[in-house]
C-alpha cells in the first residue's frame, strides 16, 4: 500500500510541475499534439513442464502532449498464450493509462495496468489483475516524428504472492509516431 501511494504522489507532481510550466506548446495544433506507437512480441519454447508454448503479444497506446515535457494517454494490451502439446490457449487483455514527463531524451513514465486474465484453475474464470510500474525511458528520435523508446520500471504494486507476474520489474523497448518526438 505505501508503494501504491509513493506511485499516486510522484504522477500528481509530474502533473503539477507540468501544469507549473506552462503549455509551451501554446499555439500548437491539437493534431500535432497526439502520439501514436505501441509494441509487440513474439514467443516461442517450452515451459517449466515441458510443454511447447506459442506467445503474441500487441500493445498499442496513443498519448497527448499537454507541455513540451508532460505527456499522458492510454495503451491496450492483448496477448495470447497457446500451449498446443496440452491444447490449451490463453488471452489476456487490459487497458493501462499512463503519464511520462520528459528530460530531453531521458523520461520518467509511470502507468496503472488493470489486465483480464484467465484463472489458471479454472481457465473458465477470469481474474483481474492490477500493476503500477514505474520508472525510467530513453528515446532515440529515427526522423522528426518517429523514435525507438526503451524503458525499464519497477512495478510499486508488485505482489510475488500472487504468483501471476514473476517479477516485478517490467522492460520494454517501443517504437512511436507523432509528437513524442519533437
């Protein structure tokens, strides 16, 4: 509970110290102000069983510049799961608000994930599931309104008794469009 509002505390003074500058981008059109990207991934091999698996995953997101250096917007993440020895296929699905204040090409990025997965006991059910990780990105513009982003955060909600996430720690490298680069 103390990380879940050490992780509230730091978006809100991302968004305040944004707000305090200013919108730098005042004059800007709105159309000029949205980012597209997202990720993906593909997996392949065997499980601690033995058994082969197959994993997809997508993971779009889009985002708005409110300043120069504060941006927020929401990502989707999907991602199936098939085990074909065994026959059985998992989905997970969930949205995932976010906030990222930049530093030049450094960033701090934080999100709040609520993730549909299934109940491993009973692939019938679905649970819910819930991370807030947070941390920091670096971004490498490939051209004036695209870059490569990669990122590492650490999940404050992270729970290892809850055994669905192995870790709390969470890598991602993504490519986006628009203006998260200028």
């Amino acid at each position: 509970m103390k990380f879940l509002c050490a992780g509230l505390f730091l978006m809100v003074g991302l968004l305040a110290e944004a707000q305090q500058q200013g919108n730098s981008l005042k004059g800007t059109p709105a159309q000029e102000r949205f980012f597209f990207g997202g990720g993906g991934g593909f997996g392949a091999g065997r499980s601690a069983f033995g058994d082969r698996y197959t994993s997809i995953s997508v993971s779009p997101l889009i985002g708005y510049r409110v300043t120069r250096q504060f941006s927020a917007g929401m990502g989707i993440q999907y991602q199936y799961i098939g085990y074909p020895d065994i026959q059985v296929d998992f989905h997970q699905y969930g949205v995932s608000p976010f906030a990222m204040y930049r530093f030049s090409n450094l960033f701090a990025f934080g999100e709040y994930a609520v993730l549909s997965v299934p109940d491993f006991r009973d692939p019938s059910r679905r649970l819910t599931v819930r991370r807030m990780p947070i941390g920091l990105g670096y971004t490498m513009p490939l051209g004036r309104n695209s870059a490569v982003n990669a990122m590492a955060l650490y999940d404050v909600i992270y729970d290892p008794g809850d055994r669905f996430f192995t870790s709390p720690w969470v890598f991602r490298v993504f490519f986006s469009v628009g203006g998260w680069s200028f």
